[in-house]
C-alpha cells in the first residue's frame, strides 16, 4: 500500500502555523479566555451519580423516586447535623432557636418538610446531637450544594446559642466539590524548575508552561459548560488538569528539544520547524492517540461515572495535543532563534554530538550486558508489584476526608451520637403484589418486612415501614451497626437482598448498596476493558512502527509500570505504611496516638484501579513512542541493532527524564489535595512514572531490544502488504545528508 503522508501532513500544518503565528496565538488564545469566562458566569453543575442501570441498588432508586416522590429521592434530602457541648438539645432556650431555625429553613426556596431533631430518633442518646431533615422538591439537582449552603445559614439562630449546626449532605455539598488551586501553581513552579535545567533558558522554559496552560484553560472551560448537557463527575476538573498539565507539557517538551537540536544543527527556522512537527509531531499525536484510547474504553466499564469521568479526562489530552501540533510551532516561528534568549548560567548547555549525554554511556552498557540488565530489571519491579497482592478495595466514606470539611465534621458528630452506620443507611424498598387500602392497622405485608429486615445480622436499627399515596410500595430505613467504608456493610448488603417476603418484591438501595453494585459491575467489566485497552494501543503501535514484536512487548511493559502502581498504593494505604505522610486524616474513631497519625489503612474505591489502569497505560505508552521512535530512525540509518538502541537512549534520555520529572512533580503536587480520591490518584500515577521512566524504559525496553535483535522489526509479509503505512518517524526528512536511508525488509519471507 502507498504511504499515507500523516508526516508531510503535520509537517505542512506546523509550517502553516510558524509563518501564521500571531494568528494561531490570538485564536488560542481568544478561545481560552472566552471558555474560561464561559466557565465562570456559566459554570455547569458537577455531579456524583453512583447508580448504575441494571442493578438492584438502581431500581431500590427508581422506586423510591417514583413511587414515593422527589422528598424521598437521596438527591432530595439534606441534613443538619446539631450539636451542643454545653448542655443538652431539649433546654427550653435551645428548643426555641431550633424551632426558630426550623422557620427560617420552612422559608427557603424548594423546601417541602422540615422534620424535627425531637422526633423519634432525630436526638441521640445523649441529648446532645440531633438531626434536622429537610426533604426538597422542585429543586435542581445540580444546584443541591447552593441550596445546602441556604439551609445552613439559616440554622443561624442555634448557633448564637454555642450550638454546632453542619450541613450531613450525602451528594453535592459544596466542601466536597474539588476545585483547583494551589496543586496547579505548585505543579507549574516545579515544571518550571526542571525545564530551566533541561533548557538553561528562560524564554525556552516558559514556551511548554504556556502551552500547557492554555491547553488546560480550553480544556476546563468545555468541561464545565458540558455540566449543563451531562453529568460531569466532581472528580472531572482535577482529572483533567492533573493529566493535562503532565501531558501538555510533557508532548510541547519533546517537540522544543527536537527544534532546538535542528536549530543548533544550523537549519532555517521554518525548515526546523517543518520539520520538528513532521517528526515529533507524528509521535505526539500517536501518545495523545493512545491516552485518548485508554480513556475511552472505560465507556465498556458499565459504571457511569467512571464512563463520564473517561472521556471528559480525555478532552484534557486532545487539547493538549492540539496545542502541542499547533500553538507550540506558533511560538516558535514568532521566536525563531530567540527561544534561546535570556540564558541562565551553567544550566542547560548543548553537549556535542561525542558527548552527547550519560545516557548514550548507559545505552552502550545495557547493550554490552543485556541479559544481566534484564534479570536485575525484572528482580526489581517484582519487588516493586509484589505488596500489589495485599490491595485491598472497599467504599471510601467521608471518615476518612479532611477534618477542615463539613462533611468530616457532620460524620463525625453522627457517628457519635446515633453509630457508624447511620452515615451509610439502607433504603429497603418494596414494591407489593397488592395495593393497599387499609393501612389501619398495618398490614401484614409491612410488619414482616420490618420484622425480617431487623432480623439481618450486622443490623442495629430498623425504622418504621413508610407507604406510598398510592400504596403500591412500601419504603423501610435499615441502620447497620458498620461503618460505610467496613466491607462488613457489603455482606449487610447481599443479606437484606436475599429476604423474601411474601406479596412483595424486596430491592436495597443507599450509598452502600450503590457502591457494592458498581464494585460487582467492574469486576464483571475490569477483563473487558483491559483487553480493549491492551488490543487497541498494540494495534495502534503496529501501525506506527510496522512490527507485531514490538506492539507486544509495548503492551507488556506497561503492564509492569501498572504492577508497581499498584504495589505503591498497597503499600502506602491498604497496609497503611505512611498514608499519614501523604496526608490523610486517621479515620473516625481512630486514637491520636503520633504513629496512628502516620500509618493506618485506607480503602481504594473500586473505581480507581480501573481509571488509574486507563491513564497510566495510556502515560506510559507516551515514552514507548518516544524511544521506539528514536531507535527505528536509528536503525534505518545504519541497520545496527545494538548500536541503534544505545543513540536511542543517548538521544532521548534526558528528555525523557526531563518530562517524567515534569510529570511527577505534577502528580506529587497533587496529593497535597484534601480529597482522598485526588491523593489516591496522585501517589499511584506518580510512582508508576517515575519507575516506567527509569527502570523500565532505561534498563527493560533497551535490554530486551537489544536481546530481540532484528526480531524487533519483524513483520510478516502478509502483514507488511495489508498495513497501511502510517510511520510516525518522518524518515524522509530524518537521514543526513549525504546518507542513504536503509529500507527496512525484515518480513517473514526475507
């Protein structure tokens, strides 16, 4: 088949873009500032929707939305959570600022019942912590958290009384929002050091800052204004701009250096960037390609927020890419040999070509010693994956958030006063055979349901059986004696669902319920989506480089990068060893003591291994491409296979480095984040950058390409002829002058 000219194709859109650069600067430019603005005086709303169609826990919802209105929706009610130190809740003085607090949340906008802390179980034993809830309807969903911001200010009157009054909402409160802020400027100064050492000048430092921040603006302003159309996760804004940042920067890193390298080899400007793009353009885009990828099949994890969560992270990367292929050579036919100027003193000085870099001295030694260089590599990670065995997943509840936010504080008081389990409640729901008419007394239906709902072992309490107007369905609150985040809530779960009642058809929903439906539908889906992921990335790997052997053993190497994520976060949260140091608060109940402070176990949602097996084999498919491309071109120079994989090393091991440096920091920056979520995400994807850049892609990969020889780039004929050629290298424009290129035949049949 004929070349598909994908090279000459960016070549020509970044020589467009360097003789047009004031335009593509002010069209970025422009678009950023207008999104952003969007995002601001439209800002959508953010969501954290945990059904999922299909499951038990989701028609439990449907019932009791429909059947018993928008009150009885979890969306619908919110808490206030009393507590008073100084004496008990049923003083006369204190009953009178609760009634007049009482009032005041009557007023508010959407309000349909507002019932009393001295009901029967509204107060704890100790008179001390009760509980006002207030059921909406008519509201927006989507607006919950300003509305729970009205109805705390208006239990005003019980705080002038030394009364604590927070808001208990379980879906949107506005502290649980993440929002971006002092991670990003941390992540950027730090970026900012490690490219003033890689480049020694400031005016080439700032070029992959600039980029990558208006790739995030862009990025985020469509999120956001996306919240009006779908429900757009509250983890999406910190996802994107923890993987945008890294990959922004990162992708405009590798296409400054390749310039920099044909400027000072004394290539024209326009000519330099031509073909800087043509070549490691064609590399950006296939890394976008594959993150992008990696995200996307998360749409096959049947979870919703995690399918949502997948493609929004990815608009991140496909502006990152765009910027990168775009913006960056912009700049740099504005700049032209200017991206040299204000040079910092004994920083980032061009080494000639003999003493290229330590890494060429490393390549030459791993391609002397390969077999001893693979099996010190594979001891190593083995090592790194082994704790990867102790993992443990279970629901992550509010216990275990910042103590600085309400919902810390309002699990804190509820726990105390009315048991764990009353933050993570079942919602029994049953819909009956037949209607009923006489609820006086009450049938016979409704008390055995009650009876055998309270018969479930782990149950503390069960509450009074609650009719719909139509008397179709029958609704049962069920406290468990567990915490949300205890996997002895689960079994509590699978327990209350395998009652039968007679007349009626038993369905359990709750947070708890919900979270151990989506941890069955992604261990159901985890198979198919890490083989669409690791199918799709070799495809696309084959398609670049034309070699079945190297798309394999791509697609393995960041599996290991993944076991030793993985390994991180057994080590540091699931045997606790140092969670404290990354952060975390000790759970509710938990002793001050200095060392619980700084090891205690913490539970993985069942979600993150998943997104976190997304983005990391994406992010670790980014240096694959980029050394695989620098060995091929080496190869097709002079057909050496060890002597090409050494100059590959030599050749993009400082920039590699460079931008796992840049990404770690990025990610380390991160964990400074109260969510724990966010430090999850942080402490994995920062380990597994940093062990891919180093061990794997400095010592693995060149030791097993150098065993492998000209298997690397085998491909059999059948396979050579039916393969449309999209090399990413740009070879055309790659070979020296004056040097023939070697055509590469290394086919099943010659």
């Amino acid at each position: 088949m004929g070349r598909l000219p994908m090279s000459g194709l960016l070549g020509r859109l970044g020589s467009w873009c360097a003789r047009h650069g004031r335009i593509v600067l002010a069209l970025w430019v422009t678009a950023a500032v207008l999104l952003t603005a969007g995002s601001v005086v439209f800002a959508g709303p953010v969501s954290n929707n945990v059904t999922i169609p299909g499951t038990d826990a989701q028609r439990a919802h449907d019932l009791m939305r429909d059947g018993f209105g928008p009150g009885y929706d979890p969306g619908g009610t919110v808490q206030i959570v009393l507590y008073s130190p100084d004496g008990p809740l049923t003083s006369q003085r204190r009953v009178r600022a609760v009634h007049r607090a009482m009032d005041g949340i009557r007023r508010v906008p959407h309000v349909a019942e507002v019932q009393s802390p001295y009901r029967v179980g509204g107060l704890a034993p100790s008179m001390e912590i009760g509980l006002i809830t207030v059921r909406l309807k008519g509201h927006d969903n989507g607006k919950l958290a300003e509305t729970t911001r009205r109805l705390s200010e208006a239990a005003e009157p019980v705080r002038a009384l030394g009364v604590e009054a927070v808001p208990a909402d379980a879906s949107t409160p506005a502290d649980k929002e993440i929002k971006t802020g002092t991670s990003e400027i941390i992540g950027v100064v730090c970026a900012l050091l490690v490219l003033l050492f890689a480049f020694g000048t400031l005016v080439a430092a700032m070029i992959p800052i600039f980029a990558a921040l208006v790739s995030i603006a862009t990025g985020l302003g469509v999120i956001s204004l996306l919240g009006h159309v779908v429900d757009v996760p509250k983890q999406a804004s910190i996802m994107a701009t923890m993987i945008g940042l890294g990959v922004g920067i990162d992708y405009a890193l590798f296409l400054l250096s390749r310039y920099r390298r044909l400027l000072a080899d004394g290539l024209p400007v326009h000519d330099a960037v031509r073909r800087t793009v043509a070549s490691s353009g064609g590399a950006v885009v296939f890394a976008g390609g594959t993150v992008i990828i990696a995200l996307s099949a998360l749409l096959l994890g049947g979870f919703p927020l995690l399918q949502t969560l997948g493609w929004i992270t990815g608009i991140s990367v496909v502006c990152a890419v765009l910027t990168s292929i775009t913006l960056v050579p912009a700049l740099l036919g504005l700049l032209g040999h200017r991206i040299n100027a204000l040079r910092l003193p004994f920083m980032g000085r061009r080494k000639t070509a003999d003493e290229a870099s330590g890494w060429s001295a490393l390549g030459a030694w791993v391609a002397k010693r390969p077999w001893s260089v693979l099996v010190l590599s594979v001891a190593v990670l083995a090592a790194l994956t082994a704790p990867a065995l102790a993992l443990k997943l279970g629901p992550l509840d509010d216990g275990y958030g910042d103590r600085d936010t309400a919902a810390r504080r309002s699990y804190e008081l509820m726990q105390a006063g009315f048991g764990p389990g009353i933050n993570g409640p079942l919602v029994v729901v049953a819909s009956l055979d037949e209607k009923v008419v006489d609820r006086d007394p009450a049938p016979a239906v409704l008390r055995l349901l009650k009876e055998k709902a309270g018969a479930v072992e782990g149950v503390a309490h069960v509450g009074e059986p609650v009719l719909n107007e139509g008397g179709t369905a029958v609704l049962v609150q069920a406290v468990t004696e567990y915490a949300p985040s205890d996997t002895r809530a689960l079994e509590v779960v699978e327990d209350m669902r395998a009652i039968r009642v007679p007349g009626a058809r038993v369905h359990v929903g709750g947070e708890v319920a919900a979270m151990s439906d989506a941890s069955a539908r992604i261990a159901d889906r985890t198979p198919l989506v890490v083989g669409v992921v690791v199918l799709l990335s070799a495809l696309l790997l084959l398609l670049a480089f034309r070699s079945p052997v190297v798309a394999i053993k791509a697609a393995l190497m960041n599996l290991v990068s993944l076991g030793a994520a993985f390994g991180a976060l057994s080590l540091v949260f699931s045997l606790g060893l140092g969670s404290g140091l990354v952060g975390m608060d000790p759970p509710v109940g938990a002793d001050d003591s200095y060392l619980t402070t700084l090891f205690f176990t913490v539970p993985i949602d069942s979600y993150i291994p998943l997104m976190l097996f997304a983005v990391l084999f994406g992010l670790s498919m980014d240096y694959e491409v980029f050394l695989l491309t620098a060995v091929r071109q080496a190869y097709l120079r002079h057909g050496d296979n060890r002597r090409a994989v050494a100059e590959g090393l030599g050749t993009t091991g400082r920039v590699i480095t460079s931008a796992a440096l840049i990404m770690v920091a990025v990610f380390v920056a991160f964990i400074a984040y109260p969510d724990p979520m966010v430090k999850i995400f942080g402490v994995g994807l920062a380990v597994a950058v940093a062990v891919d850049a180093t061990v794997i892609r400095g010592f693995l990969v060149p030791a097993t390409m150098v065993l492998l020889g000209r298997f690397n780039w085998w491909c059999p004929g059948w396979l050579d002829r039916i393969l449309p050629n999209l090399s990413i290298e740009g070879h055309e424009e790659e070979s020296p002058a004056g040097e023939p290129r070697k055509e590469l035949v290394v086919a099943g049949h010659g």
